[in-house]
C-alpha cells in the first residue's frame, strides 16, 4: 500500500503536499463561509457564483495549461505556479484582517486562484509519473490521494474552529506559509533520480490530446461520468454549509462535516492504493455508490446521522475520482499525458461553473436537501452510463464455469489512433498502446514483440501467428 514512500523524491513530495493541502483546505472552508456569511447573508448562490468563478479557467484554459504541462520542466512550473497561489492568499487575507474584502473582490480573486490552479493542476498530476517509474504510478497517485483527503480531515475541523476563534483573515495568512514546505520539497528533491520524461517538441498540435481522446471510447465515458458528478454532485461546499445551517450550527459544525466526508474519503484512497491496477468497472460501481448514498444522506434528519451517511458519500467519491485518475495516468501515451490530464482536470474543476450556480440555486429556492438529491441523480446516472457501455462494447458476458454468473472480459485492446504522433515517438508509443484491460494480470503494456508500428506509425496489434491483426 506504501510502497512509493520508499523513494526519497516521492517521500518529500507526500509530506509537503500533506502540509500544503492542510492550509489548503482550511483556506477553502475559510472562503466558503466568508460568502455564505459575512460577504452575503446565506446566499448560496453567490456561493455557487464564487466556485464557478474559481474552477472555471481550466476549462477555458484547457488546450494552453495541458501543452504547459507538455513542454515545460514541471518541477520549475510547479515552483511558480505554487509561489503565486501563496502571494494571492496573502493579499485575500489582508484584506479580510483589514475588512475590506466585498463579494465582487472576493469573486476576483477566486477567478485569480483558478487561472493559477489551471496551470498548477495538470502539471501537479503529470509530475507524480516524473516521481516515480511507471510500475508505480497508480499507488503514486492513490496516495496523493490519501494525502489530498488526510489533508481534508485535519483542515476544515481545524479550520471551523479557528474561524470561531480568530477569524477567517488568518486562515489564508496560514495556508500561504504552508506552500512554503511545498515550495522545499520541489527544491530538495534528487533531480537525477527523476524519471526520464517523453517531451513533446510539436508547438503547433494543441489538438493532439483531444484526438487521442476521441480515439479512446474509454476514456470518453469516463469523462462523461466524472462531468455528471462533478458538476452535480460534487458541490459538497454548498451541501454541507448550506446543511450546517439547517441544523442550526455554525462553522465548526460546517468543518466538522467537512472532516466526516474525509474519512470516507481517506478510506477510499487508501482501498485504491492497495489495487494493482485501475479498473474502469471500479469507476462505475463507485459512481452508482456515490448516487445511492447522497440519496440516503438527503433524507437524515439530524446532524450526527447525516454526518455518519457522508462517510460513505465520502469514499465513494474518491474510490471513483481516484481509480479514474489512475486510469488515465497509465493508459495515456507518455508524450501526451499532460494533455490528457489537462482535459481531466477541466473536466472535474471545469464542470463546477456549471454545476455548481445550479446546485446554489436549488438550495437557496427549494433546500439543501434538494441540491443533495440533484447529486444523487448525476451519480446514478453516470453509472447508467457506464454500465450500458460496458454491456454494449460487449465486456459483459455470461460466465462459461457458472451458469448465472457473469463476467467481465478486460482483455481486448483499446484501440488508439497513433498516427497523428511524430515520428520521435513511434518507439515510445509501440510500447503503450494499444493497452490490454485485463483480470488476468496481463502487463499494462504490450511488450514490443506483441506491437507492430506501420511506416506511417500507426500501432498496429499482432496476432499470436505472426500475422497482423
């Protein structure tokens, strides 16, 4: 389960992440109720205004931070990109100390906090395969995510309580000394124990990473799927503020269910840690997990037992965000993973200024409750989606050892179109695509015997006689 912590370059990386991510998240629960309270009076529609406003440049700016991430030294860019998220946090926290801070500032500077994150986020999710060899990126990327949500344990507890205490200025003050262990861990870090990286060199082929996308059917339904609820469902600010509030708490009541969420989701992350692979049918079990339990916690009637429900809400989220990452970091071709992950994220932080003005109006006009079931429809739709994909790209089939069971046949390869790759990479491509999906434990990766690259390098699949299939 922790096998990637053995690397020294990983082991700093994790710990400054923890650190960051901690100040991070007390930050967010800071911001939350800075609208929903003191700038507005419970609106939570200039709180759903206010996520749009931050998650939004990476869908705009998804085709420039993804070739970012592509041409530049990602340790480098992260350097920058974490630097300035700490000076906007200073000047957002001054302001707050000084009182003032109004709603049209704080929506600036939330669009400011999302163009630095649009470039931070494909090139912090590309980086972890510079960390570490391929063999390890999904337990890599598992226990980023055990961190992401340890992170979201200690933080908004810690955070609600220190609103209370000192106010929400100081909360932003202390997430921008935090990006400094962040900052020390990039710079500690043993450069020649990095992995070699695959760099693209084609400044003109922006498209390349929609291309491949749409060669993959794969990944386009798991795209689908993390839009749905990722727009829909994963407005957990609004849901447990806007909750927080309907049992008559304040904000430690809001951290404290912040926290709840957490340890589902710590829970999660870990259980995806500990598998080899990342399997797509995991995704849609989780997603069809997240609609059910959302649908449950929409109708607890006190705080403790809502709280208990969102543990399961919690780990099924991350179980699903969490494999799908993992997914796309080891079925995506090397020279355009920052590409693909930059589509991924502005499909997850992208989705939210669609989702997320939508969900606040629901609670503010018809109830929190309401905007949680609007969730639970997204989740349980998604994985309609997906197991209707699953069933027709003909996977599902009934088992030949036991007559009413079914199984699941991984093995076929996807099929990628490899032409549009330059000739530079045709080597590296003959050894990642097309990838098998397998219960067998077949390799992630066919091995170069099995591949065969045309002249025009479209990888092409042989058969066990020799022949090209």
């Amino acid at each position: 389960m922790f096998r990637s912590l053995g690397l020294f370059n990983y082991r700093v990386w994790f710990i400054g992440a923890l650190v960051s991510n901690i100040g991070g998240w007390m930050q967010s629960t800071a911001q939350d109720w800075v609208v929903l309270t003191e700038l507005t009076h419970n609106d939570a529609t200039a709180m759903g205004v206010t996520m749009a406003l931050q998650f939004g440049p990476p869908l705009v700016l998804v085709s420039i931070t993804g070739w970012v991430a592509d041409h530049f030294d990602r340790r480098k860019l992260l350097m920058c990109t974490q630097t300035a998220l700490g000076l906007l946090a200073i000047t957002v926290g001054v302001l707050l100390l000084t009182h003032v801070m109004t709603l049209p500032m704080m929506w600036l500077f939330a669009g400011l906090f999302g163009v630095a994150n649009a470039f931070d986020s494909p090139a912090r999710q590309a980086f972890v395969s510079d960390v570490v060899s391929r063999e390890n990126a999904a337990n890599a990327v598992a226990l980023n995510s055990a961190s992401f949500n340890t992170a979201r344990l200690i933080g908004p507890a810690v955070g609600g309580v220190m609103i209370v205490l000192v106010g929400t200025g100081w909360m932003f003050i202390v997430n921008a000394a935090t990006f400094l262990a962040m900052l020390f861990a990039l710079t500690i870090m043993r450069q020649s124990e990095l992995q070699p990286r695959v760099r693209a060199t084609d400044a003109s082929r922006l498209a390349d990473g929609f291309r491949y996308v749409a060669g993959r059917p794969d990944l386009i339904v798991l795209f689908v799927m993390v839009f749905l609820i990722g727009a829909f469902g994963m407005n957990f600010a609004i849901f447990a503020s806007t909750m927080a509030l309907e049992f008559g708490l304040k904000a430690d009541g809001y951290g404290a269910l912040s926290s709840m969420l957490a340890i589902g989701s710590l829970a999660g992350a870990l259980m995806a840690a500990r598998r080899d692979r990342a399997r797509l049918r995991v995704v849609i079990v989780a997603a069809g997990g997240f609609g059910v339990t959302s649908l449950v916690s929409s109708a607890m009637p006190v705080y403790w037992m809502y709280g208990a429900v969102i543990v399961f809400v919690g780990f099924s989220t991350v179980s699903m965000l969490t494999t799908a990452n993992g997914y796309v970091q080891t079925t995506t071709a090397p020279h355009l993973r920052g590409r693909v992950l930059a589509l991924y994220m502005a499909v997850i932080m992208g989705s939210t200024p669609i989702g997320a003005p939508i969900a606040g109006w629901v609670a503010t006009t018809f109830g929190a409750r309401a905007a949680i079931q609007l969730g639970a429809a997204a989740g349980i739709i998604a994985c309609v989606i997906g197991a209707v994909w699953l069933v027709t790209s003909g996977r599902l089939h009934r088992s030949e050892e036991r007559r009413f069971a079914l199984t699941i046949d991984e093995t076929r390869p996807i099929s990628v179109v490899a032409a549009m790759a330059p000739e530079e990479f045709s080597d590296e491509i003959a050894q990642t695509t097309p990838i098998p999906i397998t219960d067998r434990e077949a390799p992630l990766c066919p091995t170069a015997s099995e591949t065969a690259v045309s002249p025009t390098g479209t990888t092409k699949r042989r058969a066990s006689g020799g022949s090209v299939a």
